[in-house]
C-alpha cells in the first residue's frame, strides 16, 4: 500500500506540473534596442563606420564632433548612415536586407587644419527625436585628425622683411606668449590658442584676411579654458590699417570664447551701503566671481561720477546672496532697498533702485597700452569686422580702447557686413573707452547680449547709419557715458547740450534740453530692431535716444536698397529697459536732418543738425523704468500709442509727450526713499518735481497712480517753493483736451493740478497762448464730486475761461478751475498756411442775456501766440474776434485762416464774429472758403453747422468739431513755403506722398480781394488751410 501510495503521489506531482507549465508565458530572449554602430577607420581625412537604430529599416543621421585635450567637444557636421554595407550589419541591425546603414565624412583642409591632433566622436541620433536615445557608437574617439603641417608656434615664426608676421594659407601657427611690439601679424591661416594656458600676445595690430583665415580661441561648444591677453600697441603715426587694432576683413573669421558658466553675471545690492562701507551684500549666488575680481558698483544719486570700482578681497556665498569685503572702503552711498507700491485698482508696482553692480573680469582680454599715446590722446585699440567677415565673442573683455576722433575706429565694430544673422557678441566687457562701446553699422540681424559697456565717449551702443535693422539687442547695461571733448566728436549729437537754436538752418531745431541730450548709452537710429531688457546708468545725456530720421542711405555690401525710412518704418520691440542717473533717461525726438549738414573735420559729410521728429511708428512700449533724470524721464513725440506699467520716479519731470499718447497702468513717484536732502547734485532739492506735463494733448492716463508726491509745501534751503506737483502746465503748439481715467493718488498731495499762468507763466511768456490748455476727468477721480456734479473740465482761471455759472475752483490745485461745458481752441493762421506767431489780436467773449463782456488782450510780443480759447455746448455766448496791427512777415496782410480744434467731432463752434477792422480790406467783402454763406438767422439757429452770414460791419461764423492729432514734418512745411507759389493766391499740384495719414482740421480761409483756390492730388479735393497741422 505504501508503495502504491508513493507512486500515486509521483503521479500527482508530474500532473500537477504539466498544467503549470501548460498555463505559464515563457519568456523570449530581450534583444537590446537603440542606436547600435562602429567607427572602423579614420584614414587620410576620411572617417569610415557604419550606425543603425535597431530593428529600423530607415537610414539614421550621424553627427560628428571633434574633442581637445580638455575634454571640450565641437560639433564639426553631420551625415546620413545611408551608403550599402554587408550582411552582418543587417543582421546587427535586424532591419531587412534592404537596409543601408554605412556612412563616410571627408574632413575639408579647413577642418582639418582647425581641429588638427583632436579626437573624432561620432553619435548615431536616434529616429524617435530623443536626445537621450542618440548614443555614441563603438571606437568613437579612438581615431584624431593629424597634426596638420606646419603646426607652429608663434614664437617659431621669423619675421620678413619688414619686421612683421605672416602666416600664410594651409598653414596652423599656436598663440604662445609671445612681444612683437615692433610687429604687425597678418593671418591667411589659422591663428589658434591652444586649449589651455595663460598667454600675452604684444604687437602692433592683427589683420585677419581671407576666406580661410580666422583668429580662434575657443568657440561656443569648446570654449577656451585659459587666460589670454592680446596687447596692441601701434602708434598713431602708422601706415597701417590694423594699428592698434584687429582688423577681420575679407570673409574671415573671430572666433573668441570663454566659458559660460565662467563669466561673472551682473547683479545688484541686496541691502545699502553707506560711506566708509567695506563689505557689501549683493543679490544672488555669484560662483563666478572671485577675489582679485574688479567691480563697479554703480551711482544711485543724481551725480553720473559716483560709480565706484574696487577689488574684491574677500568672498563668500550662501544660496541668495554673496557677500564681497572691497579692497578699500566706499566713498558714497549707494541704495540697496526697493519700494512697494499699489493702489486700490488691486495694481501693485516695484520702484528698485538698488544699485547695479558688474564685474569686469574676462578671461579673454583686448587692450591697449597705458602710454602716452592713450593717456593724452585717447588713442586704444579696437576690433572690427568687415567685407564678409564673421564674428562670434563671448566673455571678453576690450580695455583701453577706442581711439579718440577717429571715425570706425570703435571697441568693438560690425562695418557694413549686411546680414549678419547667426553673428554676436555676448558676456563681454567694454571698459576705458575714448570713442563709443558696440556699433552695428550697415549690418542686420547680429546680436548684441549680456554685455556691459563702462565708461566710454560719445554714444555707446551706437547704430551708425540708421539703415540697420533686425538687430538683437538683449540684457546689456551700460554705467557712465560721457561726452568727448568738443572738437574731438564725431557727431554733434554726441556733445549736444540741448541748447536750442530757433534758426531752422543751425544744429538744434526745436528739440532742447527736456527732450534730448547727448551722448546716449543707447543710440537707436532705426525702429526695426529688438531693444529689451537694457539697463543705462549714469549718462552726461541721455540714457536710450531714438534718433530717426526721414531717410537713410543704404551702403554697398548691405542688406537694404535704395533708402530706408526709420521715421516711418515699424518698432519690433522696445520693452523692459530702465534708465537712471541722467538728464533725459528714454527719448523718442531729435532724428538728424539730411538738409542740413554740419562742417565736421573728423566726419565729412557726414555730421548733421538735429530736428524735431514726429515717429510714425507705434513703439507699444512695455514695462519702461526711469529714474534721476535731471530733466526728463521719458519724453515722446510721435503717433499715437500708450506706455504700459511703466515705473518713473524721482525726475524734475517724468512724463513728458506731445500729441495723442497714453500712459496705462502705471506708476509716477515724486519722491521716494532714496532722496538725500542736503545732497546738492540731487535737482529735486532745487525743483519741484513734475508727474505729468499738460502739453500739447491729448494724453490720456489710465490706471495711473502718483505716489510720494508732497501733501505739504516744501521749500528749498533758499527759500524757493519746491513742493511736487502731479501734473503741471506748460506752453504748447496745439492744445486738445487731455483725459484721464482712474488716477489715483497716496498720499493726497497738496497739488495734483498747477495751471497757474498768472505767476508761473504770464500771458508776456513765449507761450503766450496757453489759456487754452484743458483736461477732462472722464473717472472724476481728480477732485472730491458730489453725485449730481458733472464739473470735470479743468482749465486755467483766467476770466476767458471762467464762466460763473458753470465753474469752480478745482481742490488741490493751483488757479485751476473745474467747468461742466464744452471747450475748444481756435488757431490763427497765416496766407501761407503756418502759425501767425505774435499775432496782434483782442478777443471778447459776450453773453447775449447780459449786459457783460470779459476781454482777452495776450501781449502779442510772446513769440508764439496765435490761439484762443472758447467755451462750447453753450449757445448764449459769442465771441468777437479782432485783428490789429498786421507784421508783413506772417503774410497776414494778404489774409489769414481760422482753424477750430474741438473737444469732440460733433461740437459746434460758439458764433466768432469778426468786424471790419483788418488793417487791409474789410472782413465783409472778404472771399470766404472752408462754408457756405448764409443768413443770420440761419448761423444763429446753428444750421447748417459750417456757416458763415455777411453783417454790414463784419461777418459772423460757427464752425464742426475737429479734432486731430497729427502733424506734418517741419521740414515739408519748409519745403513748400519755399516751391510753392503762396502770393500768387493758389497752390500748384502736390504729391500726394508728402500728405499721407494726415488728417484735415476744420477752418475757414479769408483773402483780401482775390479768389482762394484749392489744391488736387488724387481722389481728394480739399483746400491748402487744412493741410497745415
């Protein structure tokens, strides 16, 4: 039994296991995918192997790398696996038989001689586009390109004949440390740095020439890990081009790279330092800054000259922050705290105004000697690149440089390369600079990023013709622009003071001191280019200026034809850049006038005046920072747009624009926390500081809130009223109604409106005419309302404005009235069409139901003076306008026209009535244009709306709203006085170009005895008053 029992569990057991195994997946061998794939060979230049990814029949790509000694690799180029192999590669590969999978690269001399003795790496890429699925194959790296012949030394090299350098075609020369003062080095090879290793280079220059030449140390894959110093130490009198300079010409190729991870980041103080101070606290963890290092730590006062350089001594980090003991104690203070703000439209705004703080080491240098050529006549050295060449730099630093009146003779300097797309320079340092920091000249497309320029002459990112375009100029700063000595500028934008002459034929036309000064840090000389995220820090002038001009030439070897338009053409972007510590940070004004040439011995023929310029464009300006401006923070004129969170702080005046702009969502601080009052560089101590300047108009502000602004009067230390002011009056061409929406103030300030013209701006001003000014409170956030009071026209109180029934005096103001009616202004013009400047006219304004009249006599001395206002949307007033004494020179004696500029399109002029007193005909056998004749009772009854009625003693006339915003160019206007035939009593034909996007004002024309005609182009027919704007 026991045995039958045993075999029955034998039986069992053997059963039991058949069915596991029946029910059980057996698992299959797992063959491994992936890139698969062998280097065989790398025989006289040509790389032989073969790559596959796995079980794929599709041909894979190959890329090729060539690795230094340091372990650096540089992508060289790529191939396709595509040429037919044998069989075992199919069966490694298991993708069908046929599948090809053999490729071949043949290195050009070039290459060879650029990565001669490296090791070859080879990667197969992967078909499913995974970069961490591409996988180096089998043997890569045990094959080098050989060492090519010639492979020499610089120090091997023997001089010609002339005691200079040559290194020829096909030939390889290594960068040892090396003095040819007595040397000039020409390049038609390759001059190479090794990979590692500190090396000084002394000569006179370098001239790098030819397709196959390049100057290479480093590059972006396998950048230099060494120390390299290139000393140019030519002389002025040379008969060289190179002198004191690296000159890339004719297809060549700069090829300058150190590590990114080593160039030391900009950054700012995290906490303020005072005088005395030794160490200091700055923002974020700085690995790559380390002692011996030179610093700046940039001025934050008003005083441009309070940036401060020392060494650092000491240096420690934690996760945020790095702290750095100076070598020498500070000299100023400098801010290190930001201020919060927000208002009750749940906006919030940051002012930072901590200082920027840059450090200079590069580890690749450009320098010039400290001789006396360079201590007395500004005479460094330079780099630039032309006719074809090719230039890629990161991380150096150019010292002594530029050379002082001498035209292209700039640090750094793309001369008419055209398109440069791919080309940059980046994480570099321009230090000690007579003559500009980076220019981009007759070039496109190159990239400018994370660089620093400090202390330079004359403009410093400078674009020098206005034809280059599409240019990318990111996170770069620039500390200290100076102006150059008088004689020794290349532009007279470069040492314009803003002096203003009013003779159209001298170098400043218009422009002045508030708008535009020079030099600028950034000089922007055509729209279409990207201009973000740049710092300007202590400018003599001013921080960005965008100079446009009506045209510009294109040069040979560029990408544009004919002529560009800057004035004209289109912004790219313009968006997060902040200026501080000068006297206008952001400027759009002052494009060079090609009419008028300056006689300039250092740039022939090419220096011109300067003129105003009205931008055609829409800059969409975005999240702009200004601060400490002396005169201006931002100042526009141009076509309508609205700067968005914007942040201007601490300026004399910070919002300063003409015509029909907007400020959205922003903030304007009078004074903030960093304001020292005994501090005598600092203006804010002298002036009272201005939020919003009512201008010509109309601006419009939106969501904007006045911070800081004083909620007392502040004094001088002279006594002199300096309290802030939210927004203040001041002279204007034209005057249309402003409007805001929303404003908000903390604290309530004792003076949000100042239209005082009694005392600050009497009626003998030059702008005699600016009881025109008006501003509508759309929000009614201006004043306190009560809810039936619909008072939110704001206007000076000077009786013409002031009807008592209608008006109040305005809270928190200055000789500011609050009115509920309409207003409008209307301009005297002259027989040729322009302003009758010092018109000697009286105005009455008359309420039919009384017995009263209020008289308006401005003294016609003021220079401009030829506008008046009127109160609109009431129907039983009139005004009764008379014109007196006529100067021959404004062409009134032949006529003149009225132009009424409204409020709103659908406003309807008060009746003007205008006697027969005109010094030369009567007003009631004038000729008429611009409406119809009709009754009194007509005019009176108000229609039709444009109208006029013949009176025994004059005439009466009503006139539509109109309101517009635009202007033709000075120069225009000047050109037709002078071509068109006014006299004579009609205009000839005029090209239509010349008024495109103008709009027409409503006016009416009077002439003395003779028709008035008016002017065709095609398919408009308006008459020649409605042109002038």
């Amino acid at each position: 039994m026991k045995k039958l029992f045993y075999l029955f569990l034998v039986f069992l057991f053997v059963f039991m296991s058949n069915q596991i195994l029946a029910f059980s997946v057996i698992p299959k061998p797992v063959v491994p995918l992936g890139i698969k794939g062998y280097v065989d060979e790398l025989t006289n230049g040509t790389i032989l192997g073969w790559a596959c990814d796995h079980s794929k029949m599709q041909s894979i790509d190959v890329h090729i790398y060539a690795q230094n000694e340091a372990g650096n690799r540089k992508f060289i180029d790529s191939t396709t696996a595509n040429l037919s192999n044998e069989l075992d590669i199919i069966n490694r590969c298991s993708s069908g038989a046929s599948a090809t999978h053999r490729f071949t690269y043949t290195f050009s001399d070039q290459q060879k001689k650029k990565f001669a003795g490296q090791r070859i790496i080879v990667f197969g890429i992967s078909l499913d586009g995974i970069d961490n699925h591409n996988k180096e194959l089998t043997k890569s790296g045990a094959f080098s390109l050989p060492n090519f012949p010639g492979n020499l030394l610089l120090s091997q090299l023997s001089l010609d004949e002339n005691g200079n350098i040559n290194i020829p075609i096909d030939t390889v020369v290594t960068l040892d440390s090396v003095q040819r003062d007595n040397s000039y080095i020409t390049v038609n090879g390759l001059l190479k740095c090794p990979d590692q290793g500190k090396i000084t280079i002394s000569t006179r220059g370098i001239i790098v020439k030819g397709s196959q030449a390049e100057l290479l140390c480093g590059e972006k894959e396998a950048p230099f890990n060494g120390q390299l110093t290139l000393k140019l130490t030519g002389e002025p009198d040379d008969v060289h081009n190179a002198k004191r300079g690296i000159m890339i010409t004719d297809n060549a190729t700069l090829n300058l790279h150190t590590p990114a991870s080593d160039v030391a980041k900009r950054t700012r103080l995290s906490s303020s330092v005072d005088v005395g101070d030794q160490r200091i606290t700055l923002l974020g963890n700085m690995p790559g800054w380390n002692v011996g290092d030179k610093i700046v730590i940039a001025t934050t006062s008003f005083s441009v000259h309070e940036n401060e350089e020392r060494v650092i001594s000491e240096i420690s980090f934690n996760q945020s922050e790095t702290t750095v003991l100076l070598d020498e104690p500070l000299a100023y203070y400098h801010h290190g705290e930001t201020e919060s703000f927000t208002n009750d439209k749940d906006l919030s705004w940051t002012l930072d105004q901590r200082a920027h703080v840059i450090n200079l080491k590069r580890n690749i240098i450009i320098e010039g000697p400290d001789d006396s050529d360079w201590r007395d006549d500004g005479f460094g050295a330079h780099v630039m690149l032309m006719s074809g060449a090719k230039g890629f730099l990161q991380g150096v630093q150019f010292k002594r440089v530029g050379q002082q009146g001498i035209l292209g003779r700039y640090p750094f300097h793309w001369h008419y390369i055209g398109n440069a797309k791919g080309q940059y320079v980046k994480d570099s340092v321009v230090m000690n600079s007579k003559n500009r920091c980076y220019t981009i000249h007759g070039t496109n497309e190159a990239t400018l990023d994370n660089n620093a320029c400090y202390d330079h002459e004359g403009h410093g990112y400078f674009l020098e013709d206005g034809n280059e375009t599409k240019n990318v100029i990111t996170n770069n700063i620039g500390i200290l622009s100076r102006r150059p000595p008088v004689g020794k500028h290349l532009l007279f934008s470069d040492i314009d003071r803003g002096i203003v002459d009013s003779d159209p034929n001298q170098m400043n036309f218009g422009i002045g001191p508030k708008r535009a000064v020079g030099p600028s840090t950034f000089w922007i000389t055509h729209p279409t280019n990207i201009i973000e995220n740049n710092v300007s820090v202590a400018s003599e002038g001013t921080g960005f200026w965008m100079s446009f001009a009506v045209e510009a030439e294109c040069r040979e070897n560029t990408d544009c034809h004919e002529k560009v338009y800057p004035l004209s053409s289109p912004t790219l972007t313009f968006s997060n850049n902040q200026a501080s510590t000068n006297k206008v940070g952001i400027t759009w004004d002052g494009g060079i006038d090609l009419n008028r040439p300056i006689s300039n011995p250092r740039n022939p023929g090419n220096d011109f005046a300067l003129r105003q310029s009205y931008y055609e464009g829409d800059p969409q300006p975005k999240n702009l920072v200004a601060y400490k401006s002396a005169n201006t923070a931002v100042y526009y004129r141009g076509a309508p747009t609205t700067f968005h969170h914007s942040i201007l702080a601490d300026s004399v005046w910070n919002f300063f624009v003409a015509y029909n702009q907007g400020l959205k969502d922003s903030l304007i601080v009078g004074r903030s926390n960093n304001n020292d009052p005994a501090d005598d560089s600092n203006p804010l101590n002298f002036h009272s500081p201005i939020g919003v300047l009512l201008y010509d108009g109309p601006f419009h502000l939106t969501n904007t809130h006045f911070a800081n602004f004083d909620e007392s009067q502040v004094f001088s230390t002279s006594q002199e009223d300096i309290t802030s002011q939210a927004m203040y009056l001041i002279g204007g061409a034209e005057k249309f109604t402003n409007i805001v929406n929303d404003v908000t103030f903390n604290p309530e300030p004792i003076i949000k409106m100042n239209m005082d013209i009694q005392t600050r701006f009497t009626l003998n001003d030059a702008w005699g005419d600016i009881a025109t000014t008006t501003l509508r409170d759309v929000g009614k956030s201006l004043d306190s309302y009560a809810f039936w009071d619909d008072r939110n026209l704001f206007k000076p109180n000077v009786p013409i404005n002031n009807l008592a029934e209608d008006c109040i005096t305005a809270l928190n103001s200055v000789e500011t009235i609050r009115c509920n009616h309409g207003a409008g202004t209307m301009q005297i013009r002259s027989w040729y069409g322009f302003p009758a400047e010092k018109a000697d006219f009286s105005l009455k304004r008359i309420e039919d139901d009384s017995d009263s009249h209020v008289e308006y006599k401005p003294n016609h001395s003021s220079e401009r003076l030829y506008k008046f206002p009127v109160i609109t949307q009431r129907d039983n007033i009139h005004y009764e306008f008379e014109l007196h004494d006529i100067d021959d020179f404004t062409g009134l004696s032949l006529g003149f026209s009225l132009v009424f500029d409204a409020e709103n399109n659908h406003d309807i002029s008060p009746i003007i009535f205008i006697p027969d007193t005109f010094p030369h005909c009567a007003v009631s056998t004038m000729h008429i244009i611009g409406m119809q004749e009709v009754s009194h009772h007509e005019l009176v009854s108000g229609k039709p709306l444009n109208a006029f009625a013949r009176l025994p003693n004059g005439i009466a006339m009503r006139m539509n709203g109109s309101p517009a915003f635009k202007k033709i160019p000075i120069d225009i206007l000047l050109n037709i006085g002078k071509s068109i035939p006014f006299v004579s009593g009609f205009l000839s034909q005029v090209n239509e170009m010349q008024f495109k996007g103008e709009t027409a004002r409503n006016f009416v024309g009077f002439a003395c005895n003779r028709p008035i005609f008016g002017v065709q182009f095609p398919g408009v027919s308006v008459s020649w008053s409605s042109f002038i704007k």
